[in-house]
C-alpha cells in the first residue's frame, strides 16, 4: 500500500505530511464489508469537504476570470467543470481509479456506477489535499487537473447541458422554473440507485434514473426536452 501511495503522490506532485488522508480519500465503503479490520473510514467525509472546497475554488476562479459574467452563466461554467463526468475524466487522467480501495464486485463493475465512484474519490481527495496542506496547494491542483478544462468547456459549449438548456425554454415559455423530486431510492449505500422526476410547476413531465442524482436529473431533464420538441412538431 504505501508504494502505491507514493506512486499516486508522484503522479499528482503532492507529497503527505499525513498519508492517512490519502488512505482514507482511497477507501471506498464498500472496501470495508471486505476488510473489517482496515482501521480507517470511508472516503464520504472527505468527499463531503472535497465538494465544498472545489465548488469555492472554482466558483472564484470563474468569478474572477469573467467579470461580467451573470450569476447563472457562472453557475452552469461550474456545473460543467464539477459535475461527476468531467471529475471522472480528470480521475482517469492520472489513473486514480487503479488506487482506490474497493470490493471485488465494485472492481468488477465498469458502467455508471464506477463513473460515481471515481468522482467522489476525486473529491475526497481534494478533502484531503485541503486538511494536509492547506487551500493555497489545493488551489494548485484544481487548476492543475480541472480549471484545466475550462477551455474545452466554453469551446464545445458542454456547460449547455440539458438542464440549462431545459430552465432556459420552460423560464421563457412557461414562466416558472423546472424542480427536480426524488420519486425513489433503493439499494444499499455504497450502491445506491435513484429515479428522479422533474416537474414544471406541480406537474410531473419526466423521469430519470440512475446511480447518482445529477445524472438522473439530466436523464429527466432531456426527456423533458424530447416532450417539448415532438409537442412543437406540426
């Protein structure tokens, strides 16, 4: 374990005072139904922090970079830069996936749940870059590996999502502004699975399902869409 710390540490130029928070940002809860005795927790509290930290630093870079961008413009930039596909992406980068701790059925899977996992590890790590050395260094390292990719966003224009792109036709047309409601939840939690409705007013328009929310809130989102586009077909 401890090489591959340190091969991770090389990969993104950051070295531990503390390699625990490696370790736990590493450690999927899934791991721990496997090895009840590995002493430390899940990576959820750091992920939890991870996502507070890289939503600050990336709201102020944004808000910096585009002084005259509006409110929602920065938010859709940020949704593009942070959402669990691009966290993903970056994960891949430089193989993240190939240090995370994990179970054997975990390993095994390669759809959309190891998407989620690989961006929460993101995340978590980012959680404990923060408490191990500081926001400054943390802040070199979302540039490094996500800030990044700002370019290739404004370029293809995927902060369009179809959830923007949804709040912009239904806030014209309709006036009001969609709100996404979890219809369901099932599964354990270290695998969880929802189905997400979206709605214009009190109505139910669509549904979307998958391992995370954000992703069945696109799902929704683009039959939402789809509904709208075939309605406006003589």
């Amino acid at each position: 374990m401890d090489k591959k710390l340190r091969d991770l540490e090389e990969k993104i130029k950051i070295k531990f005072n503390n390699p625990e928070f490696l370790k736990e940002a590493l450690t999927h809860r899934s791991y721990l139904n496997e090895e009840p005795k590995w002493d430390l927790p899940s990576n959820e509290r750091l992920e939890y922090l991870g996502d507070a930290v890289l939503e600050l630093i990336v709201s102020e870079a944004l808000f910096k970079k585009f002084p005259r961008f509006p409110e929602g413009q920065l938010t859709v930039l940020r949704a593009a830069l942070v959402n669990s596909q691009m966290l993903s992406k970056v994960g891949t980068g430089f193989g993240l996936e190939k240090f995370i701790l994990m179970s054997r059925g975990e390993a095994r899977d390669i759809g959309k749940a190891r998407e989620v996992i690989l961006a929460n590890a993101i995340e978590a790590l980012i959680g404990a870059i923060y408490l191990d050395q500081g926001l400054a260094k943390t802040e070199n390292f979302v540039k490094k590996f996500i800030l990044k990719h700002l370019g290739e966003v404004l370029e293809t224009k995927s902060y369009k999502d179809s959830k923007s792109e949804l709040q912009e036709i239904v806030q014209e047309k309709l006036k009001v502004t969609p709100t996404y409601k979890v219809l369901e939840e099932e599964g354990p939690a270290h695998r969880r699975t929802f189905r997400i409705g979206v709605y214009f007013g009190d109505k139910l328009v669509a549904e979307g399902s998958g391992a995370s929310k954000q992703e069945c809130e696109l799902e929704a989102a683009k039959g939402a869409l789809k509904i709208s586009r075939d309605a406006e077909r003589p």
